[in-house]
C-alpha cells in the first residue's frame, strides 16, 4: 500500500469536523434560523428535536429556495417546513475517503457528524479538501453531479 493511502486513511472525520454545532429547534421560526446562519457565518444549521435527535439541517440554499423565492415571512414559517429530511450522516471513526465517497453517493457536500447516534459535528467538502488535497477527485465527481448540466458533463 502506497505512504499516500496510508495517509489518507488515518485521517478521520472526527479529526476534521466542525464540533463547534450550529442548531435550531424544529419549530424555530426561520428568521431565527438566519440569524443564528449570520451571527456564526456558517451555511448551514442542524435542526434538532429536543436536545439529541437530528431531525434535519437547513442551508443558505434552503432559505433561498423555500422562503424568499417564494415570498414566505420568515417569521411565521417553522424550520422544519424547509429543512431538508433525512440528514445524511457519517460516524466520527469513518475517513475522510468515505466521507467523500458518501457525499458524491448522496450528491450533498455537508454530512452531520455522529458519535453513538448523537450529533457532535459537521463536515464538509471545504473541510475535506483544505485538509486532504488528494479528495480532490472524489469531490470534483460531486461538483459536477450537483452543478454541471447534464448535456455539458464529460
């Protein structure tokens, strides 16, 4: 096995996530959603019921799409009416090879971190890239699933 392998193996989720969790309760309104995105400068949130269970997370996208293209009051609509369901999720003992793997499998570039069923992180596939440069390839895949026309793709 080559000293890259090796490598980029032992390096694992756990070892790069986010552990500094952005959360909102599920009936939260939206516009505190914004402001906890904001106030963190993060793109994404958890959504959470109760103080352990992952219910769903909630991107800048999300926000986009779901209320202001479609002229909602952020002050009424409830996280969980947007956020996106099931969270795809990732052990904190996987590497950052499967990370990436599930990504692309998932066409999603956040994966939210468990240890025991319990939400400890986030990882993304900024993350991923800043910390294993040879991920590359794996993400490049997920790009153009998520961003390249199909009629455009190679």
């Amino acid at each position: 096995m080559s000293s890259t392998k090796v490598q980029a193996a032992a390096i694992h989720v756990g070892d790069v996530m986010t552990s500094d969790l952005v959360t909102v309760q599920e009936n939260d309104k939206v516009s505190t959603t914004v402001r906890r995105l904001l106030k963190r400068s993060v793109g994404s949130v958890l959504v959470m019921h109760g103080q352990d269970h992952l219910v769903g997370i909630i991107t800048k996208g999300d926000v986009l799409r779901e209320v202001v293209m479609r002229h909602l009051d952020p002050d009424v609509i409830k996280a969980k009416e947007i956020m996106s369901e099931p969270v795809i999720t990732i052990d904190e003992n996987s590497t950052l090879e499967e990370a990436s793997k599930l990504m692309i499998s998932k066409k999603v570039s956040k994966l939210a971190v468990l240890d025991d069923g319990i939400p400890k992180g986030i990882i993304t596939s900024t993350d991923i890239i800043r910390v294993e440069p040879l991920q590359v390839n794996y993400l490049e895949e997920l790009v153009r699933a998520r961003f390249v026309p199909r009629d455009l793709r190679q």
